[in-house]
C-alpha cells in the first residue's frame, strides 16, 4: 500500500502564516503537519510515500520520501495534483490533504477496509465546529450516505443541516483497481468539462474538488463507502484554526480532538 500526501496548495486562507510556504509545513506541536502524517504512515506499516508539492514546493524536503510537482497549483486543485501521481497508481492507496492531523487509529481503518473507495467521516462534526466557528452552519458542505453505508451526494456547499449525515476531512482510500476506474472516468469526462462546470463545486474538471470526483464516481455507479468515526483529526484551513488548535494544545482540549497523545 501507498500513500500520497496532497501539498501543493498555496493555503491563501492561512496567509499570515504561509506566504512563504505550503500549509502541510505549518508546525504544530514541534513537528510539521507534514511531517507528522509521514511519521504516522510508516507507523502504521506504510513505507512508500509520495508527496505531490506545488507552491514553495523547495519547502517540503525529507528523506526516503518520492515527490511529484504539480506546476499548475495555482489554476487548478486536487483532482489534477492527484493525478500527478498516477505513475504511481498501481496498489492500494491512502490520499490525505497536507492540512490535517490524524489519529492513527482511522488510518489503520482505512487500511483494513477492503471496499474500492472509502471515505474517513466524522459523525461528531459539530462539536468540532461549534469549537471553531461557534457555529455548525458555517464552511459546510453536503455528505449525504445512504442505509448501505455508501455516499451518494457530496460537496455541495453551505446546504440544509438535514443534508451533511457526516464530515468529510480529507483522508481516503482507493483500491488500485478504483484507480484504474477513476482515470477511466477523467479521461471521458475530461474534454466535455474543460470549460463548464463538472459537479456540485461548479468547478471545471481541471479545477476540480475531491469531492467532485467522489461525486463522479457515485454516479458512475461506484460504491463510495464512508468509514465513520467520532472526531480522530483536525484540519488548519485558517489562521484563527491554526491559531485555536496552537491554543488547544496547551490548555488540553486538543484531546477532545486527537484522542492519540501526541509527541
């Protein structure tokens, strides 16, 4: 199994922190981002690491790690940096966005599913919410899974409370067979939507959200299948999340979050 950690964003929202380097590089805790996912991934068994960079790309530097360049961060998003790696398509694979930190625990979940494509939810969202926003109806977007287990609508934003059933966050699974089908369905996608929008996002296939092409695949026919969970992660998608989470990690309430000390 693989892992491909997704970094090339410029992170804008993070800017007071990050106009001179990728989010995932953000420290936290005396380790980056980045470099704790690594640390997690070959704990959890998984030695081949592929990191696809972009922005200040110079930053992101560490040993027995591959890297892959997306050039074009700045017009496009993270179908297309996912993509940059399918040289490296041929085994299962675990996608994580270089903003978060995760427990150990949903990794090594997503490691023993055996479906196609598996989605790490979290089902405890709001708390998390209400701990950084004050407010569960702000930076949301639609996840609704049906009484199999698989999601059948995703990504789009600011919808009803009745339509998210969970938290997408970032941290998937796909079978190397689910790739082969994933580029099946971007090569036939990719010239009708090159200029018009392809899923919920309104985003062109080009600039396309993971959630688009989740999306794609559901209705594509594919079993999309949520892996749910009671909180396990946290993401830096702002300054003040960045900010809170630094906070959180002295007075302790980062535990009602990662349940696994960190060191």
């Amino acid at each position: 199994m693989k892992a491909i950690i997704l970094a090339a964003g410029q992170g804008t929202r993070l800017k007071k922190y990050t106009q001179d380097r990728p989010k995932g590089m953000l420290d936290f805790m005396g380790k980056t981002v980045i470099e704790r996912q690594i640390k997690t991934y070959r704990s959890a068994g998984i030695s081949d690491i592929i990191i696809v960079k972009g922005f200040a790309g110079e930053k992101i530097d560490y040993a027995g790690v591959k890297y892959c360049d997306n050039s074009d961060y700045a017009t496009t998003n993270m179908v297309e940096s996912l993509l940059k790696a399918k040289d490296e398509f041929d085994d299962d694979i675990i996608v994580s966005y270089a903003d978060i930190v995760f427990d150990q625990k949903l990794l090594q979940a997503l490691i023993q599913n055996e479906n196609d494509y598996v989605v790490a939810v979290d089902d405890n969202w709001q708390e998390y919410w209400l701990h950084r926003y004050g407010q569960v109806d702000f930076d949301t977007e639609s996840l609704e899974i049906d009484e199999e287990g698989s999601i059948v609508s995703i990504g789009t934003e600011s919808p009803n409370l009745e339509e998210i059933d969970s938290r997408y966050i970032g941290l998937l699974k796909f079978s190397a067979k689910g790739m082969e089908k994933i580029l099946e369905i971007i090569e036939r996608d990719r010239e009708e939507y090159l200029d018009k929008p392809w899923k919920q996002s309104g985003k062109t296939l080009s600039n396309a959200y993971m959630t688009d092409l989740l999306q794609a695949l559901s209705d594509s026919g594919e079993k999309i299948k949520a892996h749910r969970f009671i909180n396990g992660w946290i993401e830096f998608d702002t300054n003040e999340d960045y900010e809170k989470a630094c906070e959180w990690a002295e007075d302790g309430t980062i535990k009602k979050f990662l349940h696994e000390a960190l060191d």
